[in-house]
C-alpha cells in the first residue's frame, strides 16, 4: 500500500481550533466494522455502547509545557524548541525552529532566565541534541516558562490559562506527554462514574505521547514506515483487570490510539495481557493483527498520518475512509479539539 492510498478531502473550516466549552458535547461516530454500518449521536451516549465486564483503558499521562522560546547566543536570533524526550538528566532530544540556525555547538539561552543550552549534536528533520545548563530544577523552570505545545494545525496562539486545563484528560496524572491522548479529552469525571455504574471496568496506563505519534510519514510504501518508540508502562494492576475482563467474556475498549500502541506492545501471541514498562516501538499498519484491543475510541486524524494507519488497520481502509467522508458531509469537527468516533 502506498501513504497516497490514505488521503482524504478536509475543508479547512472543519479543522476544530477551539475545544468545545462542555468536554462531553462533542458529537460521535459509532462505526460497526462487522455490519460495516454507522451512526451518527452524541460523546454523552457512550455509557449505552458499552456493556458490564467490558474494561474502558484510559492513558493517563499528562502534557507538559514542552514548548520553549528563546534566543540564539550571541546573535539575538529568536529560536523555538520543542521538548521531545529526555535522554538524561539535563539532555534531551528537541525539535528546533529554525533548525538550520542551530548547529553543533550553537547555544541559546530561553526566556529571561538563567536556563542556556548548547546544542551537542544535529539530527535529520529538525532534531537536535541539546544539554541545558541551570541554576535550579530543569522541570521546574520548564513549567515556569514554557507553554503548552498545542500542534500546528491550531492556527491560533496557546491560551495560557484555558488550553493548560483542556488539552490535558480529566485523569491526567503522569507527567511526560508532548501532546495530549485526545480521544481522552471528552470525558468527564461524572461521565466516567456513570460508566463504571453500568459494571464497566476502567484500568489506567501510561504512554508518554511523543514526536512519534505525529511524526510525518516520510516514505512511500506504508509497509516501510516506523513509528518512534514512545515510553509506556503498564501496572500488574491494570494487567489484571484487563485479564480479567477477557475471561469474563467482556470487551477491551482502548480510549486512543496510543492507548491501543501501548497494549498492542505488552499483549501475548493469546492475548494475555503482560505487566510491564519500557519502550513501545511497534509500528501498526494495515495488515496488523489486532491481539489485545476489541474497540477503539478515537478522534479523526490527519490525512497520510500514521494514526490514520493505526486506525485503518483496526478498522480497514475503505470502511475507515467512507466513515471520514461522511464525517466531513455531517460537517464534524476534525483533530484534537474535535468530535470523535467509537469503533466497535
């Protein structure tokens, strides 16, 4: 298959720039992929798509402020960064703006503070290996100056106030994430308590949501692509319920595609589900057998993404691309801030 086989026509308009006011009242796809059917409804109704003993997986890392301006030293330069991962204490890997300004051995200095990094080593695409100097905590001057890394198709600046609150999950709780698990981000506390009323299980993990999830997909054949691997951990706690679930005869109901990646990457040739943490490098791409997840909860995603392969695998591609269509006929709200859609 080739990346153009996973293209779509999106006006522009429907590309959600504002999250909406009540987190729950976004609206919903239910797709059937067995009867190949689907239904237009509201995020509210979901408690009535799920049954007891089905087992709702929530990943429940946090985004942090990853976004950091500065300037180059000594020329003044204004500089972007973008925090991606942290190789050790004080070095991490940065996506930088404008990346060819910035070469080994250049140093910038952010915001007005003490906080100076020089950059150790150039990567392809923007990357940069960047050791930071500081007179007190890294993270702590990370959460005093930078911002919320909203992604690019929001063509609008980071509300300080507004976007920290909602573009985190309501049960966010592990810092670590570039970007929010935005399928997510409809629930309420309230919705989750009707949930688990209706004898649904609910078992949290982590996956540190990373370059990798949005990363273009830079090759031709879909076959060759490879998500970066993103760090994830899974308690023996949240392995049991899961477990338990499947033998119960209930479903395994993934909130996000990087909750799928996370269980996808711990689950046995049968299923079963394993305890553990570490890094999640699988790559999942039409053709994938599905071992872990029964249905995904999930937002619309970017044309020629590898969250659109993701989802095409679960789903398959036609189906996946006929649904999008009439997602954009019905005039839904596409991307992070959007509505969402339940596959089961």
């Amino acid at each position: 298959m080739h990346i153009s086989d996973f293209d779509y026509e999106l006006p522009e308009e429907l590309i959600a720039q504002q999250p909406l006011v009540k987190r729950d009242a976004s609206r919903m796809l239910v797709l059937d992929r067995f009867q190949r059917r689907w239904l237009d409804t509201n995020f509210a109704a979901i408690p009535e798509y799920l049954r007891p003993n089905d087992v709702l997986v929530l990943n429940d890392t946090r985004v942090f402020p990853a976004r950091l301006e500065g300037k180059r030293v000594p020329s003044g330069g204004a500089v972007e960064l973008l925090l991606l991962r942290e190789i050790e204490s004080d070095l991490w890997e940065c996506l930088a703006r404008p990346a060819r300004r910035l070469a080994t051995g250049a140093r910038v200095v952010l915001g007005n503070s003490n906080l100076y990094g020089e950059v150790v080593e150039s990567r392809d695409h923007g990357l940069r290996l960047i050791r930071f100097e500081s007179e007190e905590p890294l993270d702590r001057i990370i959460d005093r100056l930078g911002r919320t890394p909203l992604p690019p198709y929001i063509k609008r600046a980071a509300d300080s106030v507004e976007d920290c609150e909602r573009y985190q999950t309501v049960y966010a709780n592990k810092r670590g994430a570039i970007a929010a698990p935005t399928a997510g981000l409809h629930f309420t506390a309230r919705l989750l308590e009707t949930i688990q009323d209706r004898g649904v299980h609910i078992a949290r993990i982590t996956l540190h949501v990373g370059y990798g999830t949005f990363e273009p997909v830079r090759v031709d054949e879909v076959k060759l692509h490879r998500v970066a691997p993103e760090w994830f951990s899974i308690s023996e706690e949240a392995a049991q319920i899961i477990n338990q679930a499947r033998r119960d005869g209930g479903r395994i109901v993934a909130v996000g595609t990087t909750t799928t990646r996370a269980l996808e990457s711990s689950a046995a040739s049968d299923g079963i589900l394993l305890s553990q943490s570490g890094l999640a490098d699988l790559t999942i791409v039409p053709g994938y057998a599905f071992r872990a997840v029964d249905a995904l909860l999930t937002n619309f995603h970017l044309p020629r993404s590898s969250l659109l392969l993701l989802v095409s695998a679960f789903t398959g591609r036609e189906l996946t691309l006929a649904a999008y269509r009439h997602a954009v006929k019905e005039r839904y709200r596409f991307y992070s801030y959007g509505d969402c859609m339940l596959i089961l």
